[in-house]
C-alpha cells in the first residue's frame, strides 16, 4: 500500500528566497512576465508568487531544445547575484531551463508593464488573464490581508466566524433590491446581507462574524457599485452602547492598516499608496456633519434625512481638513432611512443608534445598535407599516431573550477601492458583477 | 469633537477568565441557560462565549427589582470559588445581579440539556434558538477550527486567499444540478465550485484557496446532501503530479484535527468524540479500492465507473482494519465520470489523474490535476461531445499560458459531520439548506 505524507509538501519559492540564496544556485520555476533580448543574452523576468524575479539566459542556455516565450512557464536554475537595476536588488544568472507548458497565442493585452492601460471596458472581459499584472497582484494580495486582519483581530476579541445562508425565503433590508430565484417550486431570493442570521448566532456566541458575499439587485451602474460583493459583517452582544461597536472596527482597522504599511513597504512606495494610520476615529452625528459642511463649504442641505455621495465627500474632506483623519464615524442617522431592526435614539426617537464609516469621503461600513426586546421590535415592524406575522422566525430570536446587541457590515472592495484611491471599484472585484456583467 | 478609541474595545469573559479570578471577585453577563431552585438559594447557570458558568443565587439576591428566568439575558457580580460539581470546577457565588433583558416567552423546545432529544424536522424550524444548545455550540466551534485551520495551514505554504463570483453565467460543472436566476434580464446561474476562476487565479499567484457558499439543485434529500455548503477549495500550480496536492491536503488535516485535539480536549471526553490521529494517508486507485473490497467482504462490482455510498463505506472500513486509518485517498477515477477538465492519466486514458478522499466511508474530497495545455483541453471538450467556444473565456487561461496543476474542494458540513460519527448532516448546518427548507 502506498501513503501519503505531508512531509512531501513542496515550499514554493519566492523573492525572498532568492535574495537568501545570494551567491548560491537555486531553481526556480514561473510564468514568464516578460523578455527583453539584448542580443548576446536576454532578461527574462519570471512571475513568482509573491513578486518578479530578473533571470540573464545567454541566447545559447539550453532550454531542453525549445523556444521559450511571454506566459510560457519555465523551471530554470542559476546562480544568484546582487543587481541593483532588478526588481528586489537580485537576479538569476541561469544555466539552464525547462519549459514546462507554452501558450498558444501572445497576450491580446498589454500586462506586463506597471499598470494596464487599457480601459476598463476592454479589460474585465480579459479578466482571467489580467489579473496577472503585476498591480492587480499587489491590489489583490492587499486585499487578501484586509480580510485575514480583520478575521485575526476579531478572533483574538472572543469572536466566533460563522457561516450563514445565502439563499433565502425572504429579504432581510426588504425593498426593491433583491434577486429573486426559484428554489425547488418556492420562492427564494438571495441575501441581501447575514443580518438575521448573524443576530441570531449573538444569542449563541455572544460575538460573531461572517465574511461572504452578499447580492445586490440595485440598479445602479455607477464607479462605487457591485451587484455582487464581498460583506465583512460582525455582530456583538452585550453592548453598553452602540460606540462600543464602533470601537472595534478601529481597533481592527488600525491593525489591518499598521500590517499593511509594514508588510508592503515595497509596494507601498512603487504604487505611491498612502495607507492611513489610525489612533482614533472622530465621530459626528448626522444632523451636526450636514450643518458642519453648510458653514464651511457652503452646501446646501437639501435632503435632512439621507447623505448624497457629494455630502460624503464634503463630511471626509472636512475632517481630513480639520483633524487630518482619513476616517469619520458619521452617527445617530434618521430613522426613516434606516431598516426596521434600528433601535432608535431615546432622546430623540427620529434618529437611530447607528453608524456609517465614511473612508475618505466614502461609506464603507453601515451599523448600529438593534432592538433586542420582542414588544418593541414587534411595536416598530408594525410602525413601519409591515406585518410581523411575515418575521415570526425571525423575531423567535427576540422572543427568548437576546442581550442588547449589535454590529456592521464592512464593504470589502470599497474598503479596498479607497485604500488605492481608485474612482471605480471595479479595480477592487477580480471579477466584478455589475448590471452590465456576468463574465468572466 | 468626539473620537472613538480601539482602547475602549471591552473584552468578552470566558471560563476561563473566571478560573483565573479563583478567590476574587469578577463581574460577568450572559443567557441564563439553566435555573434549579434549590429553595434557599438557586444555581443559575450562565451562558459564556466558550462554555456554562454556575452561579449560586439566594433568594434575597437583588436583580435590582426584577425576578429572573431561563434566557433572561444577566450581569451578575460574585465572588469564585473552587467547586468540583460545577461545569469547568469553579462557581460564582453571586452578590449583586442586573436583568439586561427578559424574554417575552419560555422556550418551546428543551436546549438545555446535554444534546437536544426533539426531531430534526420539528428541531430545524427553531434552529435560530436551539443552536444556544450546549452541544452545538461546541460544534459550530470546531466548525469554525477546522477553517481555521485550513487557512492558517495554505498560508503558512504560500497559498493567497481569493474571493470569486457566485452569480454565474455558465456551471462549471455542467449538468442539470444548478439553480437559475435571472440577472438583470439575463440567464444566470449559482456557482456549483469555483472551479474556472480559481484555476485561472493559479496563472496569478501560483497558490490559491478560497472557503465560500456553493449550490448545488441536487434532487437528493438524504442524509448526506446539501444544496447550499461551504466549499474549501485550494488550487495549485507547479505540480509534478496530483499527489502534490494530496499532500497538502493531508498536511492541512494533520494540522486541523492535532489542533482540535489539544484545544477541545474536556468537550472531546465529555461528547465521547474520536479525533482522528493522521501521519500519513493510505491511497489507494479506484478499480483496485473495487477488487479489495470485493476480495474481502463479496461485494459485487456493479458499476465499474462510479462508487456507490455502500462502497464508500466499505472502502473506509477496510483501510480502518487494515491500516487503522479514518482517511483513505481512492485515486484514478474512471474519465467517463469525471468533469472536462480532469487531466486523463497518460497510462490509461479511461481513467484521469484524480482522487476523492474518504473520511470513514463518506467522501468529503473531489480533486485532481487539470488540463493545462489549450490544445489538449479543446480536444477533451469536442470528445466530451461540448462546444469549445462555450468556453472561450475560460480557455484563454489555457490559450495564455497555465502551468501544470490541479486542487481540490472539501465539503465542510460533510467533514464535521464525520468528525461527529453523525447520522444526518443538517446537524453540522447552522441553518441547513435541502429540498425542502428554506426557513430559517
């Protein structure tokens, strides 16, 4: 019988390692990123997991009789030498190669320089080969540590992740902007968020999160938009207040970003990124960041009860102007716009206990404290003119007991859009789901 | 202004906080799970975020005016002592208690007992309030480690986690199992795998993994199935062969049950569970699996190109008895069942470079090396009797350059369900989706 053994896991090789093996031979093996022949020999830079890697074949290097080309995927071994001009300060002298797959057909794009220039419209349908640009690696790889920061940060404050469905009987926000399908003879529709559920796990965990996607059927096809996205939702229990969840997300924020700025310090300065550090988060009601942004700019507050992107700017550049904070918690907003599960504001029952996260002028995170008394919540679903017949499941949770809870939900790509200082956020989706796209 | 600071970020206590504040006093909330008046004074036993904590209570304890019941939602403050008959060996004797919340109705169903007696069918529909029960509570928890532990383990081995689309225009798998749903008035549909887009995200970054939702239209209700789950899919380029990927996932199993082992180890006694010990893995090829269990138990070889569930679990018993091992890697599976892209084994093309991995006779693998080279693969789709230009934007990773490669998914509902010798998978779903539930 033969087995299996974890001990013949192979490492993968990155630029580090070839920097370690200065001086000494390597393999390596990679897509090949590009080559500039220089007669005598060429530059051959290889695409590594982590980053680029410059090789020198001599135009007489044996790669096993074949030719080799852009994207073909090659195995070479060499020596490694210090070269201030490559990419990482270090290159592979080969002596010799293996090709072991070649394409068929040369890149209908451009990938291998900085960033593609080609426009968006032309460029996502070539997605699956795109993202092989060495910005999208980086964009992608940054984004890979959002999500793991925020996951290390809420484990290490007692939070359980969950996994919650996303075919649902009905839709948590309610509304208009819901996909529906067919599930089985009945009607379904998909989550347009893990709200109900992620409430229901506080009653079991006390602190929990969930990072899925969630659907949006909205018809809008703008820069800040996705019809699909990436949700990071927490959701906590026992909360004196609602800035007890704001709390946590800078505390999470400002590890993500602290890690970033440390891990990417390369990077960082190549795609001249700004990553923000954070200490605290000035927070600002809703009502006062409308009046704030009227005396200092002059802008007229046209509709008290919701923010325009424009009036979300303004609030972000206010506070970048006067405290020099990427970030503001814009709070207490009208209850009129928020969902049903709001708990409203004691002192003033117009406004709700809750919160958006504007990152540069832009919401990135929606949250707040919820009713998690049964009469109450019953007594607002029929306020809100709904039946609460139609959330029975739902408000059981109510019904036998829950503490004083609540949560957010973090957009990913938008987090990620801004982090990049983007204008549209399909640079932030690998394959974004727009009105417009369904492919690749 | 006002400034939100992660200083104030407060920490959730668990039992062990109370263990640790032996002799001292501590203040802690939580459900109260349980209630036995003992006339003088009553155990009150509180819900903490890993575990039960037991309070002794007497009856002239002030609850600020207030009288308590199960699910009531407490801070209690007390003095701990040692006490062997409590749950974790400790005991807070409670000196002043505050009611945060009350139910507005006792439970229906009994959750706090050991494990819940009542019936899936009438358990599932109050999933929102039995999952408090003690049993899954531990559950979920070892959910959430072994995915835990499947990330930390690709990260540690240069894998970058990646986030794909759910809403489709094509299934991956083909095939009538898939939901559809419209999309902004066209034909979508819901992933079945992340199949298409993970391999292209090789091209990029060599390692890849993902853990998100598939669906599955499945017309199977039985006791295995699911038609939505968490797929842990890895992918990876650069192999010499599909037992690299094997490896991997051995040594991510290795990893998730040593950790579980030495973390759950008083909740692994008391649910008498038997957390498999893995070094290596027995592989064994799929016609061969057929002619040992025929040879050792008479089973009689009816379909020579599938396993059935009975042959599953014959297969997992024999290399129980003979190796000891719970795990047991069936490779070469026939091509006829086996999707487009399975690389056909160059030794005998009837069968393709590609394995399942039983856990105790149940399969909770699918994986296998993939054709890389475009020529090869548009072949294999016009064998397959499919249209090549179905699949253009898929095969441009191919026509581009792709090094060879494969990876795997893992069913985790079906994972833990093993690990809890489980008849009936809806147990390791919070809230389970099959053909006849949508709610909750």
């Amino acid at each position: 019988m033969e087995f299996t053994n974890p001990k013949d896991v192979k490492k993968p090789l990155s630029v580090k390692d070839v920097a370690a093996a200065n001086g000494g031979e390597i393999t390596i093996h990679g897509g090949i990123h590009n080559i500039r022949d220089m007669g005598e020999f060429s530059f051959v830079v290889l695409r590594l997991p982590d980053g680029i890697c410059q090789c020198t074949v001599e135009s007489s290097c044996d790669f096993g009789g074949e030719s080799i080309c852009e994207e073909a995927c090659v195995e070479v071994t060499g020596t490694v030498r210090e070269e201030k001009r490559a990419p990482g300060g270090y290159e592979v002298v080969v002596k010799k190669g293996k090709v072991l797959s070649k394409p068929a057909a040369a890149m209908p794009i451009c990938i291998n320089k900085h960033k593609i220039t080609a426009a968006l419209e032309n460029e996502i349908p070539l997605r699956n080969i795109t993202l092989r640009n060495g910005n999208y690696r980086t964009r992608f790889r940054i984004q890979s540590d959002i999500v793991k920061g925020f996951r290390d940060y809420l484990d290490s404050q007692g939070f359980v992740e969950i996994h919650t469905p996303k075919i649902n009987a009905k839709a948590a926000e309610g509304g208009a902007n819901v996909f529906k399908m067919e599930y089985f003879g009945k009607k379904a529709v998909l989550a347009q968020s893990p709200q109900f559920y992620k409430q229901a796990m506080v009653g079991v965990y006390e602190r929990v999160y969930e990072v899925a996607p969630v659907f949006r059927a909205e018809k809008h096809n703008t820069a800040r938009h996705l019809n699909e996205y990436i949700s990071m939702d927490f959701e906590m229990g026992y909360i004196d207040s609602f800035e007890d969840i704001m709390a946590v997300e800078t505390g999470m924020l400002k590890l993500v970003m602290d890690r970033i700025r440390e891990k990417y310090q390369r990077e960082i300065s190549l795609m001249k990124l700004d990553i923000p550090i954070i200490d605290t988060i000035p927070h600002v009601k809703f009502k006062e960041a409308k009046e704030l942004i009227q005396a200092e700019y002059g802008r007229e507050i046209k509709d008290p009860y919701d923010l325009d992107p424009d009036e979300e700017q303004l609030i972000g550049r206010y506070f970048k102007e006067k405290y020099n904070s990427d970030f503001v918690f814009v709070t207490h907003y009208p209850s009129k716009k928020r969902p049903f599960y709001a708990m409203d504001d004691p002192e003033d029952p117009n406004y709700t206990l809750s919160f958006d996260l504007l990152f540069r002028g832009l919401e990135v995170t929606t949250g707040g404290q919820r009713i998690h008394d049964y009469d109450e919540q019953v007594a607002k679903i029929i306020r809100k003119k709904m039946n609460p017949e139609d959330f029975a499941t739902y408000l059981n949770i109510h019904k036998h007991g829950m503490p004083p809870h609540g949560g957010l939900g973090i957009g990913l790509e938008r987090l990620t859009m801004r982090l990049f200082n983007d204008d549209n956020i399909r640079y932030s989706s690998m394959f974004p789901r727009d009105m417009l796209r369904l492919v690749p």
